[in-house]
C-alpha cells in the first residue's frame, strides 16, 4: 500500500493539478517486447462454487438481495482518503440491512498508525526463522491484535515482491527470495490471523519488485513487469496460490503493470489467473490510488477500490462509487457483476465470523489525541472521540521475542569466539546499537535510518510500544561494556589481546513515498553496501581489534567482501529486522542463552555483478512506460548462482549454529501413486448466488430527499436528475460502451487447472514423504536445527529446470546434547510437476524417473539424497552444488 501521510499526497496533488488530464482516462497501453502482452479475459468468475464458501455465499446472497444500487455501489468503495473512520481505508456501508463500514487497515507487521499494539519483526526476519511454529503463532497474535483494535481487514501477509531484485525496497516486507519460503510463511500467516476473524489480505500481485516508477500517475504509466508464462506459475505466482488454497478472504492488486496492462485493470491477472485458475473465492483491492479507470476495471475483476478517491485524492472525486451507481444505471457495468463484486466482499465478511460481535474500530489513524475530526479532509468537520486507547498487545512480546531470536543468523564464527562472556571486556560501536536518541517513533512512517534499525520504512510499518535496543540489553549482561555512539571509528585506548570489538551495521529500505538518504524506496543509492559507512567502520575495528563481532540489521543482503575475510572479524550475525524487541533477542544469543538457529532467507553474493542485469540492477526512467523484463526466467537467486557455477559468498538457507547436528536414518515413500502427468481433471463447478440482471430503478442510486452531505466524502448516490438520465439511456440500450476486445459476459467451466481454492485439489496430494533423524551432536549447547528438502528433477527431461529448487522445510524444537528428533518433510504433486505453457496445466515430467530429493542444511550443504525411483537414501554423496 502506498504511504498514507497527508504531507505527502498534498504534495502529490498539488504537483498533478497542473496536468491537464483526466486521472480516469485509461492512456493506451506502451509496446512491451514481443511475447509479453497481456491477454483478455472475461467475464469475471463468479465467487461460490467452491464447497468450503457455500455457506458464507448462500448467507451473502440473501443479504445483498436486500441492498439498493447505491448500497451495493457503496460497500465495493472507499469514502475517500482521510474520510469516515479513521482507518487508513474505509468502505462505505449498507447499514438499514445490517453491513457496517470496513475498516482496513496497514501493516503486515503489525496495527499502523496507533498505539498499544506490539510493532513485531518484519516478514524478512520471520522468513529467516524457518521456523512454522513460530510463523503461525506470529499470524495469531497479529490477528488478535486486528481484532482487539476493529480492524476488519488485515492488510498482509506481503508475498509480492518475492525479492527478485536485491536492490528492492519492499522485500524486506515478505519472507524471502524463494516461492515455497514465501508461500509456507504466508499461508500460516493467513491461518493464524483468519482464525482470529479478521480477513487477511495477499498482496502485492504480482511483479511489484522495485519501487521505482511503479505507479501510474498523468505524466507516466507504472512500468510494466513482462514476465512469462511458466516464470508467473512457477515463481511469482507459486505464493499466491498457496495464500488461496489457504481460503485467504482478500487480494490486493500491485501499482504496476504486468506485460503491459495495469495490475488492477488487468482482466488475465484477476480474472484468468486469480479468479477463475486458482479459484479464489474472496474480493480483490486495488492498492491505494492505484485505481485508473471505473468501467475496465470492474470488467477485469477488481472488486474495491481503495481509499476511492482518483489519482489526485482529497477532492471529492471518484472513478466508482457514484460513478459505478451511474455505470449500472446507464448498462455500462452489467449489474450481474456489481452483484458478485458485493456478494464476494460480503461472504469474506461471513466466512470469519464478522456477523458474530465483531468490535467497531477503536482508534484513528490520523491522530493519538482522544479527540479529533471526524472527517479530517473536510473543509469543516465535526470532532468527537476518536482514541480509545484499547491495548492489545496482552503478551505477544513473547512471539515477538522469539522470532527476533530465532532469526539470528550466524554466518562466521571462527575460532567460537561466540558465544561471549560476561566476563568479557566488551566494546560497542556503531549508531545502529542504540535506539535513534530521538524515540523510536520520531520519524514519521520510519522514514529515516537513525539508531537501531528495526524495520523498513514506508505503509509497512507499526508504531514501536517501546523500543528494547542492543546496547541496554548488552550492558545488562556484561559488567564491563563501553559503548562508541558513532559511525566513524573513534580514537580509543589499546585494547587488550582479548577484548571483544561488536561493530553494529545496517542497510535500509523501503516505500517510493519516502527518500531517505538519497534512496527512493529502493537501495538506488547505497546499493549493497551498509548504509554510513558501515563497512569501513568494521574495517578500522578490525585493524584495531584481534576479535571483531559484526552485527547486521538489513533489510536484505549486503557485499562483504571489504570484510570478511579479515583475520580480526571472528564472528558474524544476522539479525535482520527484529521489532520492538531488539536487544534482549540479540543478547540471548550473542551471551549463548540461545544458540542461533536462523538461517539466510536470501543469497549473499561476493558482487552485485553475480546475478544477472535483469536482476542485479533497477530501471531507470525512459520516456513511457518502463519496461522490467524477466528475461532471468526461472533463474534468481541460488538458481541463478548454482546454474551458472558461481559461489556466493553466504548461500540460501545458510546458518551456523553453536552446535553441530547429524541428520541419520533418512527414508522416503511413496505417499499417493503417481500414474499420470497430469492431475486427474477437474470437477465442475459448484453453484453460483443468482440475481435479478434488470438494471434498477433511478430511485435505487438517487441521494435521498433532504440528505446533508459532507463535502469531500465519497458517496455511492447521484443527484436524482443524473439517476434519471443514466437510467434512460440503460433501459433504452441507446448508447453502448466500448468494450475490450474478447469481452463476453457468458460464465465458463475454468480452465484445466483449476478446481478448487489455489487450483486444482489434486495438486496438494501429497507425492512422496521424507523421514529422518535430526541429532544435536555437540557436548555444551542445546540448538534448535533447520532441515531443507530441495528436489533435483530426472536427468534428460526435455524441460529446463534450476538444479536443485526448495520444496519444504521443518525446524525442530530445541535439542540438548545427544537428544533427537524425528522429522518430516513432504512433496506434493506440484511439487514434482512444471507449468507446461502449451497444455495450460501443471505436468510432472520424467514421470517415473528418478527425481532426487536432497535433504541438508542449506542449498549449498546437502548430504543426503532420497531417489523416488528406487525409495531409497543415501549419504555421503557429492551434491549437485
């Protein structure tokens, strides 16, 4: 979601008022390069069919049966940015049938813009964990939270971007650069928080994965992602299905184009790919002021438009709401699908429960002051209570502190200097220890890189309670600490052969709304290096310090190589975005309360030049549209590094830990029998809530006699004279729109791969079942151990596939010296199966031949290999990496 300060859409508007241009004109669609234009398709799928939705539809059709025009018209909007409750978006509602207005509400890591709440490590840092336990009770308390505050729509988990780009500003908001780590992590998100009642949200779909230039406005399109067929399957679109086939009640559309058609107007993405392939049952946003048209936006499957204003907001203007009322009226948008745009947000509504004493919002997000204006983009508005002051946060400090702790990620420690000593003299550097002298909530959305970094910058973001820093943590462990509160390595006494140096780093990023420290968004200015000269801080330490502890907080990864191999730089940690609960996280493991179990959710590589352009670097302006190509295909990441032969410096998965473990006993069999290539077909779909298609009278969209309106507030009624004359031109069928080309509005079967929530059930069989012991082989430290189960498909298929690819994952519980665990990891059907683009459907090839399921540590350190051929494991074997 784009940033929601009111500084920043003031100067937006003000710069766009002197476009002269219409902000709901769609501009004709830039060239993308062959092979990349985005397809039509229509009509949009009808929600319901789908058995585990028929109960909250068949109770959404009865409802919406029941609503006028304007009531229909009124729930699918937004009221306008800084209208209604102060959530940062608001619907409008049908109250005399007994809908409230929905709250929505930022951010994927905790309640936005409000107090109480626990402001818990981003995505990237739970990612890092690979730890499901931990990622679903994160989603519980998260969804508690929702709920304790009346926020009816979380608006998480993020699984787009992926984290294609290592520059990217918003990756550290998912789970990391790989599509089963994001798709694991986010569907137990989605479960943890939907299971409290509240509607989780998907997002950002699909190819949002650089900031720069990604959002359409009157001068310029969004660049357009041109990705291909089987690379969507395959990679960007892996997360998504998974968030579906988790029964994730809303979707929210990305600011770009893909293959040339905007992501919320664009009719393959939502309705071929979303709504109709992998069945999606809830509603679909667009993100905030990323709506550009009101007809072709509705025909392409977009279901709410948030905050409802147009491109140039605060103005009273609507591409819907009225002019959606206006729309049916005149037979522009077929009132069968205003239907289903209302009957899906209102089933989502059902299907968690929210008819059940659900609490009203109870803060503002506009304001902590008790009272406020109530409709704060008025010229003249009334004030009331706006803050309660509802704390939620109960203890969620506990999972908050847990996932900042397993997290950790160490990934040098020679000699053991780790873990330290209380003992220990111990001498701190860097302004990244300490929390920014300021307050942790100084700047405003985070947008400044000031004192421990906790998380990124941007609409992603929560208010810190409080802020736990390294600095307080560490000197309540050791007696003798001195702390150096700078970035520029200072003048200091000789040290003693074994004092203890921990140099903190970071790196930064974020949302385009902001510029901090010449970076927009993305890392365009400080690349892959630490942010204030970092690097050349651990290198004087270094020449100082004969045991230099490095500490990073990152958004993502970081060149090394000024460093790393220094004789002084024993020890490295990743720490990656923590929260509020930084510093006793960290002092756990750095004093070996906990040993580290974190692994790398991303490559670290020794150059920014060892990923490929497409990859390594962003796009800059051009006159028109940009154009992003994913011309790497399949290959990011470890694929690209493993295909190409090059070592990366830290691989995907890596971690260390304070004890070693042996991984012993490994067995696999076959759970369901493969016999074909293809899932068996599809079943047909259910039935679907059927409406009257008659446009509605006038009356149904006109303001009523004597209603007192609030200027800039978005309204879903049209003075009774525009109702008549809409209305005459539908009922006479005079004027016709100009519809896209291919637009039908017959209802099909779906396609092939579909079937069910997230495609066809078919897919989720499960294929073949790993087994193994997992043993802390040390003498001293209890650890908790990640394995990885990565699939290397047959040799001489006719396909071309990344050699090794992640498939599952478990971590174990916390093991002492010589204990045990067994564990299990499991394939499914789509695991072992590619998109075929000529068929349209998911295809295990080599079906029958040997597909290798390596079992290890990291991608790069894999011992064991279970063979689906013979159902036998071996270890000791050269890795194919």
């Amino acid at each position: 979601m784009a940033i929601r300060t009111s500084v920043v859409w003031l100067s937006l508007a003000v710069s766009l008022l002197n476009c002269p241009c219409d902000a709901g004109v769609v501009q004709p669609r830039d060239d993308v390069p062959e092979g990349f234009v985005a397809a039509s398709y229509y009509p949009t799928p009808h929600g319901g069919w789908v058995a585990s939705w028929s109960e909250s539809y068949a109770k959404a059709q009865a409802l919406v049966a029941k609503m006028t025009l304007a009531e229909k018209t009124n729930i699918t909007g937004g009221v306008g940015y800084l209208m209604g409750k102060p959530c940062v978006g608001n619907t409008g509602s049908a109250l005399r049938v007994g809908f409230p207005q929905l709250c929505l509400q930022d951010s994927a890591l905790g309640v936005a813009s409000t107090d109480n709440v626990t402001a818990f490590p981003a995505g990237i840092t739970t990612g890092a964990t690979w730890d499901k336990v931990l990622m679903y009770a994160r989603g519980v308390a998260l969804g508690q939270e929702f709920r304790g505050k009346g926020a009816h729509i979380y608006l998480g988990p993020t699984v787009g971007p992926l984290g294609r780009k290592p520059l990217g500003g918003r990756n550290w908001e998912g789970f990391g650069s790989d599509p089963v780590l994001q798709a694991v992590a986010g569907a137990l998100t989605i479960k943890g928080v939907q299971e409290q009642g509240v509607i989780a949200t998907v997002k950002h779909l699909v190819g949002n994965e650089q900031e720069m230039f990604r959002m359409y406005n009157p001068f310029q399109p969004g660049y357009s992602a041109n990705i291909d067929d089987r690379t969507l399957h395959e990679l960007y679109l892996w997360p998504f299905a998974e968030a579906v086939h988790a029964g994730v009640g809303a979707a929210m559309t990305a600011y770009n184009a893909v293959n040339g058609s905007a992501s919320s107007q664009n009719s393959y993405l939502i309705n071929g790919l979303l709504k109709d392939e992998l069945g999606f049952q809830g509603f679909v946003m667009s993100d905030w002021l990323s709506h550009i048209s009101g007809v072709d936006s509705a025909l392409a499957g977009l279901d709410m438009d948030m905050p409802g204003d147009t491109q140039i907001p605060l103005f009273g203007n609507s591409l819907w709401m009225y002019e959606l009322t206006r729309s049916v009226l005149n037979g522009s948008v077929p009132l069968d699908r205003l239907n289903d745009m209302a009957t899906r947000i209102v089933a989502a509504w059902y299907q968690v429960g929210q008819d059940k004493d659900y609490p009203p919002p109870n803060f503002s997000s506009n304001t902590h002051d008790r009272d406020g204006l109530l409709y704060p983009a008025a010229l003249f508005s009334p004030t009331g209570q706006v803050n309660w002051y509802v704390n939620v946060q109960a203890d969620h400090w506990k999972v908050a502190r847990q996932v900042a702790q397993d997290a950790i990620t160490l990934l040098k420690n020679n000699g053991s200097v780790l873990p330290l000593s209380t003992a220990a003299s111990i001498k701190v550097f860097g302004t990244d220890a300490q929390v920014n002298p300021d307050g942790p909530n100084a700047c405003g959305s985070r947008a400044c890189d000031k004192g421990t970094l906790g998380m990124g910058w941007g609409s992603g973001v929560a208010d810190y309670p409080y802020f736990d820093d390294p600095i307080t943590a560490i000197k309540k462990r050791a007696a003798d600490v001195t702390y150096y509160n700078t970035d520029s390595f200072p003048s200091v006494p000789t040290p003693k052969s074994d004092d203890v140096a921990i140099v903190f780093i970071n790196s930064d990023a974020g949302e385009n709304s902001f510029t901090v420290e010449g970076n927009h968004g993305d890392r365009d200015s400080a690349k892959l290096a630490a942010w204030h000269d970092g690097d050349r801080l651990v290198q004087k330490a270094a020449e100082k310090y004969q045991n230099v502890v490095v500490v990073v907080h990152t958004v993502g990864p970081l060149i090394l190589e000024s460093w790393i191999d220094l004789p002084s730089v024993k020890a490295v940690l990743f720490a990656h975005l923590p929260g509020q609960e930084a510093g006793e996280s960290l002092a756990n493991v750095l004093f070996g309360v906990s040993s580290p179990s974190g692994h790398l959710p991303y490559s670290i590589t020794k150059s920014e030049d060892d990923l490929p352009d497409s990859v390594a670097n962003l796009k800059g302006f051009t006159f028109g549209q940009v154009q992003d190509t994913y011309s790497e295909g399949l290959y990011i990441d470890y694929r690209y590094l493993n295909k190409f032969n090059i070592k990366p410096r830290f691989a995907f998965g890596h971690g260390l830990s304070y004890t070693n473990f042996n991984f012993t006993g490994a067995a696999i069999r076959a759970v369901t029998k493969l016999t074909s290539p293809v899932p068996s077909p599809r079943a047909a779909k259910g039935p679907t809530p059927q409406f009257s298609t008659a446009i509605p009278p006038a009356a149904e969209g006109a303001f009523p006699d004597g209603f007192n309106r609030i200027w800039r507030y978005l309204y879903s009624f049209l003075p009774a004279n525009e109702a008549n004359d809409a209305y005459a031109i539908g009922s006479a069928g005079t004027k016709k729109y100009d519809y896209p080309d291919g637009y039908t509005t017959t209802q099909t079967a779906g396609p092939t791969a579909g079937g069910g929530e997230g495609g066809n059930p078919a897919l989720w069989d499960v294929a073949f079942e790993v087994t193994l012991i997992v043993r802390n082989a040390g003498k001293t430290y209890p650890g908790k151990a990640v394995a990885q189960a990565y699939l290397q498909y047959p040799p001489g298929i006719a396909v071309d596939t990344p050699i090794v690819q992640l498939r599952d994952f478990t971590k174990t519980a916390e093991l002492a010296p010589g204990a045990g665990e067994k564990v299990t990891l499991q394939l499914t059907r789509k695991d072992v199966s590619v998109w075929d683009v000529k068929t349209q459907n998911w295809v295990v090839p080599g079906l029958g031949g040997r597909f290798t399921v390596w079992i290890g540590e990291a991608s790069d350190k894999l011992f064991t290999a279970c063979y689906t051929d013979t159902l036998k494991c071996e270890t000791g074997l050269v890795p194919p990496v």
